[in-house]
C-alpha cells in the first residue's frame, strides 16, 4: 500500500485528510492493544464528507495508514502544539480515552519512532509540500484546508461537547484575514454550531504550511463527529446528518476556492 494518495487537479485548493487512514503493517499491529486495534480515534468517513471535490477542481492528498503509527499533524521533534494541555505524541502510546496502544513492553523506541518518521511522516509532507508548490505555480498563491473529525465529548482534550466545526487558523496567522473572517460567517449561518481557533487552532499540517506572506493560506477543519455519524451506535454514517453537513462543506470549500489572491 502507498503510504499517501494523491488526486492532482488545476484548481487553487488542497485538502488534507492526514487522520482517515487504518492500515498498520501486521508486525506493529501484534504489539496493539485490543483497545488499539479499533483504532478509536480514526477521523472516520471524513474523506466521504467531501466527495464533492472534484466538482470544484480541488487536489487532495491522503494518509493511508493509522495515526497511531505515525501522526503527521505532529511535530516529529516533539514539539508541543498545546503547551500546558494534553495532547498526544507523534508516535501516540495512549488513545484519547487514555487507554494504552501497546502491549506492556511493545511501545516503540526511539530508533523506530525515527525510522516511522521516516517512513511515514516524511513521505506525507514532501507530497504535500511538492503538491503547494505546484498549485502556487499554477495560481500564484495556494489554498490548503485540512480535514478532521474528533468524537465530540473527549473529557482528556475539552470539557462538555465539542461544537459542530471548529474552524483553525492558528489564531489568524496561517491565513489571510478576509479568508478565517468568510469562513467563520458561513459556519455562523449554517444551522451547525461554530467556533474559531478556540480549543482545536491547527496543528502541525495548518500552522507550518499556512504562510500568507509566502502565498499559501491554511486552514483545519476539525468536526465533532456526531454531526454525522452515530458515534455510540458502532461509528454508523448517518446519510441525513451528514448530507446537510457536506452541503455546508461544499459551501465553505468552494467560496475559499473561489478566492483571489
């Protein structure tokens, strides 16, 4: 399996689904828990959320395997996106609900941590790196919206339930102001709730690529999966919810697709 997809287009927008992913070579999925191997914190369906993207001219890249091997929304120095809050490694050992990924024992060294990073983080990001330059070559700027989802009562992460979309721009550096301004009025006059760079700004992917003064504007889009799924009923896809959110997706996408800049 390649370890990322990507799907080239002419349009000036990029979107990222760095979390979907649930391959795991065999070898490391014997030192899973059975917690781990449900791979619980998998941005489910999200990918199928946007389907409309090709409509739009949109390019994509995805990560193919779990975040549990690697996060490519972290830091692969280590670095803290929250300082002070908890959060989880690029080489993750706890799941969200706190339960332990490995086996007692089985965790994964430094060496191979390095050697993930190497084989899965890096690959992501020369993609992804290769592919805004190819757009901003194109266009003269470049568009990147980062796509997740996240259940939407995680007590480790925040308190009480998450918004609907929550829309980061790294507290207003990752994009030009005009573009977080146009977003957060859409998402205020859809009948979803909304908030902005409140507890998810943007990780890794939407604060290091998001450099308006180079030309490339980033945003994440993080969804509390009740808005379409049936988190408690075995993560089923709600068809009704989750067609009013795509609808709401295709609207915001599209006006920041439309952009000149």
């Amino acid at each position: 399996m390649d370890v990322v997809s990507v799907v080239e287009s002419n349009g000036p927008l990029l979107v990222s689904f760095p979390h979907s992913g649930t391959a795991v070579p065999e070898e490391i999925k014997e030192t899973f828990t059975q917690a781990a191997l449900l791979l619980p914190d998998t941005d489910w369906y999200v990918p199928r959320l946007y389907d409309f993207l090709d409509e739009m001219a949109a390019s994509t890249i995805t990560a193919n395997h779990s975040r549990y091997l690697v996060d490519v929304n972290r830091f692969s120095q280590g670095s803290a996106l929250y300082p002070g809050l908890s959060e989880t490694e690029v080489c993750p050992t706890t799941t969200f609900t706190e339960q332990d990924i490995y086996l007692p024992g089985k965790a994964p060294t430094k060496a191979q941590i390095q050697e993930r990073i190497k084989t899965y983080w890096q690959p992501y990001h020369d993609a992804l790196a290769r592919q805004l330059e190819r757009i901003k070559a194109i266009h003269g700027y470049a568009l990147l919206w980062d796509a997740h989802s996240i259940a939407s009562e995680v007590p480790r992460f925040f308190t009480g339930t998450l918004p609907d979309l929550n829309l980061g721009t790294a507290d207003g550096l990752s994009c030009q102001a005009s573009i977080g301004n146009q977003l957060f009025l859409l998402m205020q006059q859809s009948q979803f709730s909304a908030v902005r760079d409140s507890r998810f700004k943007g990780g890794y992917i939407t604060r290091h690529y998001g450099q308006p003064q180079a030309h490339i504007h980033a945003v994440q889009m993080e969804i509390a999966q009740n808005a379409y799924m049936e988190e408690h009923d075995n993560n089923v896809y709600d068809e009704i919810k989750a067609a009013k959110l795509s609808n709401v997706l295709r609207t915001m996408t599209s006006e920041l697709s439309r952009y000149k800049l």
